[in-house]
C-alpha cells in the first residue's frame, strides 16, 4: 500500500499474484493490490520483479496496451480487474529489480459468481440521506447504544432495504459541511439465481435515479456484495462511484411517507415513460442540473431538459410539426425561391450572404414552438405551470440560448429559482406524484395541488 501514499487515505480491497494480458494477448506475471480512495475511486498497483523480459512494465507504462488482470488473491478467490489506466511508475534499483506501476481500474471483481436461492445482495449506496419507517437498536464499540434507521421499500417487481451506516451521523455531517460523496447506506435485496442477480441492477439503478430526483443530488451505488446463507461473502464486485458532490437540496422531505409516496408512484410511471422519455438519460442530466457552477450554465441545462422532455411528447403524439414533414420538404424549394424573392424586392441591396443565413432557417418553420409543446405535455400530466410561467420561462430560455445572459428586466437569481422551480414540476409531475415537494422559489414545502 506504500506505493498509494500520493493518493490519499485508502481502503484496501485485495491483493494477490496474477498475470497481467496486454491487448495484444501477450501477458506477465504481477503482483498486485487492488484499493479504493475515499468512496470513488478504484485504484490498482502493479509489482513486477521480472525485469530480465521485454515485456516489461516499465516499457509499457506509457502504453495503452493494459487489457485486464487476472489472479488469485490470498485466499484462493478468483480476482478480474478491468479498465486500466497507467498513472506512474517506478523503475527497480541496482539491488532491486522491482517494477511499481498503479493508476485508476474499473471494475474488479472478487469471486466465482454462482448465485443460489436465499443470498443476498448488498450494494453500498451514497450521498443519500433519509429518515426510514423502520429502525435498529445496536451498540458501539464504547458500548452505547446506537439507533440506525431502516427505509423498508416494496415495488411489485423489487423488494429491499436500505439501512444506514454504522457511523452515519457522522457522515451525514460531513456531507452537510464539506460536501464530497461518502457512503451512508447498504442496499440489502434477496437474489434466487443469476438472471435474478443480473436483473437486480438494473433495478438498483432505476432506484438511484429516482432517489436523485427526490433528494435533488446525484445518488449511485459503487460496490457489491454477494452473501450466502451462511454469512459468507462469496462475491464482490468494485467499480467507480459515478457520483457527484452532495448537494442540499431535498425537493422531495427525507421523512419516510413522503419519499415512500415519491418512490411508488415514480416506479410505475419510469417503467411506462422510460423509452418515450428516455429516461435514464434525461434524470442523469437533471440531477447534473444541481451542481456548482455559473446559474446561467444550470438554467441552460435546465432550459435543454425542459425542451427535450416536451419535444419527446410532441413526436410521441406525431404532433412535433405542423404539417407532414416530408409534404413540406418536397415544397421546401419552392418556398426558399419565393422568400429568397420577397428579400430582394423589400431589401434592395441586401448581401447574399445575409440571404443564405436567412433561407437556412426556413427549415425550421414546420417545427412547433416549444410554448405549443410546453402546453400539451401540461395537458397530458397535469403540470402545474400557468400559461404566464410558460411564457416566461420562454423568454428567459430565448435571452440565454442567443446571448448566455438572462434577460435585463429579470433579476438573476429571481429567474434561475424560477426556471428551476418550472422544471422540477413538470419532473415530478412526467413521474406520476402529486404530493408535497420543496418550492425553491418561495423556500418552503407546499403540496404540487397547491400550485
């Protein structure tokens, strides 16, 4: 682990003797140890003491020939690490041929995965805060006792529960004060056989993009464990926590009845609503709407997701254009030559230049405004958005796209709470819930029926 100390405080996972494959198919044999820094980052180091071979790792720790590494670790389990890339190196001396290469891995996964009736999958969760419906009485190591608090969910197709951190007072203080991506939980869910096991996260990740929308940060798992009937752990698998630093925003309150509400209600429409929305991709890109940065760039992105979850209705209805599209690209010519004709006659000495930007645009006259699409995915879900508040949220749109700057008769920060007040209702409202959630532009809970 010495050969880590530039990274920071780790944790270690395994370590072993193995073989390093090249993509070329080629190999050697390496020792190795396999850590994680902090919650997110997956680290590999690399020890070779055959410096006699051409294939060397320091001849090839400037390459991009690492494929995987293979091995044992030291107690006889089967370990596969992934996705390498090199970060530093160091050479033998004269009295020791040993060569040390470590940098960042994907994946690395512990075991033989044979999955059988009655184990259980845990998965580490972060960055995610609750209050659960259920609770545990334990003691410390001082011998005090300790209340942990337990979110018990039941979908129709999933079963689990998320029980906190032993030590997550602490951590959810850290998380309040610095920020960061921390574990705060274990997901614990039954698993029968490997489809089972395979299904199962899939629906974890369904689970976690929900959760990101209810707390309004980036909420993901990073490893799993898979324990037997006996106890044992029998499987792990590692990989990089995509997260992002926590953010103190619940939209929807951390008590149990609310978020349960949410998360019920949320399951079914995400199944129904998931390929015409896409989704995965959409929530992805509205959790990145809460991080740091310029509130211009966050209510761009804000502006993009509100536009593409509208325009995705409008052509799931077959009502994004006006007319058929391919009656009006046949007329297309015609329309160009009679525009082209009316520039030059009203504007005598125009350049022609100025008159091919203009044509370009012709192009988009068969497409509805986002205004029309804004209104009908209101129509369909119920939105609590007034035309007003369309309209408005139009004209800030329109200032950011063309200049990067909110209009001059709106305040800033007045027209970025807004915006994402705007989008947050019509999330929540695609997700099927209607109950309380946080209003960011007066600061206080209200009921979505209120509005």
């Amino acid at each position: 682990m010495e050969r880590f100390q530039f990274y920071g405080d780790l944790e270690k996972i395994v370590q072993g003797n193995g073989k390093l494959f090249l993509k070329d198919e080629n190999e050697l044999k390496v020792s190795f140890e396999i850590a994680k820094r902090g919650e997110e980052k997956l680290l590999f180091n690399l020890i070779s003491s055959d410096n006699t071979d051409p294939l060397n790792l320091f001849s090839l720790m400037k390459s991009e020939q690492f494929d995987r590494i293979e091995g044992n670790d030291d107690k006889g389990r089967k370990v596969i690490v992934t996705d390498l890339l090199v970060k530093d190196s160091t050479s033998g001396t004269k009295t020791d041929s040993k060569v040390f290469v470590n940098g960042y891995a994907g994946q690395c996964r512990i075991g033989k995965k044979e999955i059988k009736e009655g184990y259980t999958a845990n998965f580490d969760l972060f960055n995610f805060l609750f209050h659960g419906n259920q609770s545990k009485i334990e003691e410390n190591k001082n011998g005090e006792k300790i209340t942990r608090s337990i979110l018990q969910l039941d979908f129709s197709d999933f079963h689990c529960r998320i029980e906190q951190t032993k030590d997550y007072s602490i951590t959810k203080q850290l998380l309040k004060r610095q920020g960061g991506v921390l574990k705060t939980s274990t997901l614990s869910t039954k698993v029968s056989n490997q489809t089972d096991y395979d299904s199962t996260f899939e629906k974890v990740r369904k689970l976690c993009q929900l959760l990101s929308v209810a707390r309004s940060t980036f909420i993901n798992w990073g490893s799993c464990r898979v324990i037997n009937t006996d106890g044992k752990v029998v499987y792990e698998l590692h990989g990089n926590a995509q997260s992002r630093y926590f953010h103190e925003t619940n939209l929807i309150k951390d008590l149990p009845g609310d978020t349960e509400s949410f998360l019920k209600s949320a399951w079914l429409a995400y199944d129904k609503y998931e390929k015409v929305f896409d989704l995965r991709r959409f929530l992805y890109g509205y959790a990145d709407t809460f991080m740091n940065s310029y509130i211009e760039t966050r209510c761009l992105n804000i502006a993009a997701l509100t536009e593409s979850i509208s325009s995705r209705w409008a052509i799931s209805e077959g009502r994004d254009r006006f007319l058929d599209e391919k009656v009006f690209r046949k007329q297309l010519p015609k329309l160009k030559k009679g525009v082209k004709a009316i520039l030059e006659i009203v504007f005598d000495k125009i350049k022609e230049s100025y008159v091919y930007v203009m044509l370009s645009k012709i192009k988009g006259f068969n497409r509805r405004p986002l205004d029309w699409k804004l209104k009908r995915l209101r129509k369909e879900f119920d939105c609590p958005v007034t035309d007003d508040e369309i309209k408005r949220f139009v004209y800030n749109r329109d200032s950011l796209a063309h200049s990067s700057l909110f209009p001059e008769d709106e305040d800033n920060t007045e027209s970025f709470l807004f915006m994402r007040h705007f989008l947050d209702r019509i999330v929540i409202s695609v997700l099927g819930y209607s109950g309380n959630y946080f209003d960011m532009e007066i600061r206080e809970e209200k009921s979505l029926l209120d509005n």
